[in-house]
C-alpha cells in the first residue's frame, strides 16, 4: 500500500513541476472536476483525430454515488423527483435529497478557431441529424457508472486542427446546494480526421464563444473537489502556447522525475 501511493506521488510529481497556470487533479489517472463528474479519458493535451472524439466520465464519484442519483430520464429531462424503489402505494415520486446531478452537458471550443460545438446538450438530436451530437450524458449506458460520449468529428474541423478545450458544464446538487461549474479539459487535434467519416454539418451545432471571464462569472463552484476533499496530486500545466509546457519546466520535471525514481528504489529496497 505505501508503495503503491510513492508511484502515484511520483508520477504527480512528475507534472507538478511543469510550470503552469492550469491546474488539474489527477490521481490514479482519474481528472477530477470541480463538480461530481469524474473524466477517465482523454488525458489532458492528448494529440486526437480520426473518427471519432472518445470521453469517459465517472458520474458515481468511483462508486459513492447511488444509481438513482445520476439517471436521466430517457428524454434528457431533469430527475427532479425519483424513486429507487418505486411501488403501487406510493402515489408520488420521493424528491431527491443531499448530492445529485441534473445534468452534464459538454462542447468542444476553440477561441483560436472560433469554434464552440455542441458534443452533448440535454436533448436528444432530430432523428436525421443524430450525428450531430449525443444524446444526454446522463441516460447513456443506463446502469453504468461510466458514461462513454462518441461524438463523430464534425465537418468544419477539417481545417479547425490545434488546441481545444472539451468543456464539460455540471449542474448539481451537492449537501442539498445547487451548483453549476464549467471544466476546460484541453486537448491537440493533431493527427488526420478520417475524411469517410459520417460528418456532421457544424451550422447545427456551433455556439457563440464565451469569454473565460464570463464562464467564471456564470459558474457556482464548491471550494473543494468534493470525493477527496482538495487532496489529491495537483498537476500544472503552462499555458503559454496556449497550453504547453516550456522545455526548461519540461527539463525541470524530468530530472524532479529521476530524484522521485531514486528515492522510490531506495524505499523499495529499504523495505
């Protein structure tokens, strides 16, 4: 068990030094938002292409949430009231108490090329524009604690490669307060878009940008990640370029990483 923290520590060492403005929680290889949702894939600054964008999020909080807390209606609507244990002698619903989603939505933004597209709003497509965007995140893979978003490269991204932000917007409750926060995760769209792909039209799903300073203003974040309670390896990233980090922090890191190496051994063998 000791050892098995000193590699995650290593590991979060290695980033934390990077030198950055940005900052994620990652531990175990888990990003953990502001909000309850938990991303398992893609990783921060993952290069991407092909057909399809790929996102897994956590909606249990690794399985402390109970089911009924993150279903969605199949309709995309809000779960308001829900029984988990529904019979004929209950005329109503029971509302929902304590910690619970109303919804995730998430787009995918560039302010470098002007994009902000719909990957999943809370409703569902029109039937002959389904691969426009996904069906509410919520009523994915009813039962599952992961939820797998796969979202066809739209048609105007064939030109629009280079640094994007999956955002990912949660409305919640959480100790029976409601919240709205707004997750950046930055990604690279540099590898080739499959051109057979199933693309869809982007006039559908484009958005007006919204500035940094106005997602702040319009977010309501609990000043804690709330499954670990802010303790957790806290990961910078530079944001110059925008988002890469400099060679000197990258240099930096790397040789934080070896003394993290040769402690660790030393621990190993110690024990």
């Amino acid at each position: 068990m000791k050892l098995l923290s000193l590699v995650t520590l290593t590991c979060a060492s290695f980033a934390a030094y990077a030198a950055a403005v940005r900052t994620f929680t990652i531990l175990g290889g888990q990003i953990y938002t502001p909000g309850l949702a938990i991303v398992d894939a893609p990783q921060p600054f993952t290069p991407l292409g092909g057909t399809t964008l790929h996102i897994a999020i956590d909606v249990s909080g690794n399985g402390r949430l109970p089911p009924y807390t993150y279903q969605a209606f199949p309709n995309g609507t809000v779960p308001t009231f829900f029984d988990p244990n529904p019979s004929d002698d209950d005329a109503e619903l029971k509302p929902l108490t304590g910690t619970y989603y109303h919804n995730i939505t998430i787009f995918l933004s560039s302010y470098a090329n002007g994009h902000n597209l719909t990957v999943s709003n809370n409703t569902l497509p029109p039937t002959r524009f389904n691969n426009s965007y996904v069906a509410p995140v919520l009523s994915l893979e009813r039962g599952s604690t992961v939820k797998h978003i796969n979202w066809i490269w739209p048609d105007c991204l064939r030109k629009g490669l280079g640094e994007y932000n999956i955002s990912i917007h949660q409305s919640f409750t959480y100790n029976a307060s409601d919240y709205y926060t707004i997750f950046n995760l930055p990604i690279t769209l540099t590898n080739d878009l499959d051109q057979t792909r199933d693309a869809g039209d982007c006039g559908l799903i484009q958005n007006p940008l919204i500035t940094e300073e106005n997602q702040r203003l319009s977010s309501s974040t609990i000043n804690f990640q709330p499954w670990i309670n802010g303790i957790g390896a806290q990961v910078d990233f530079q944001d110059n370029d925008p988002n890469k980090p400099s060679s000197a922090a990258r240099l930096h890191a790397w040789r934080l990483w070896v003394e993290w190496v040769l402690f660790l051994g030393a621990v190993v063998i110690a024990i």
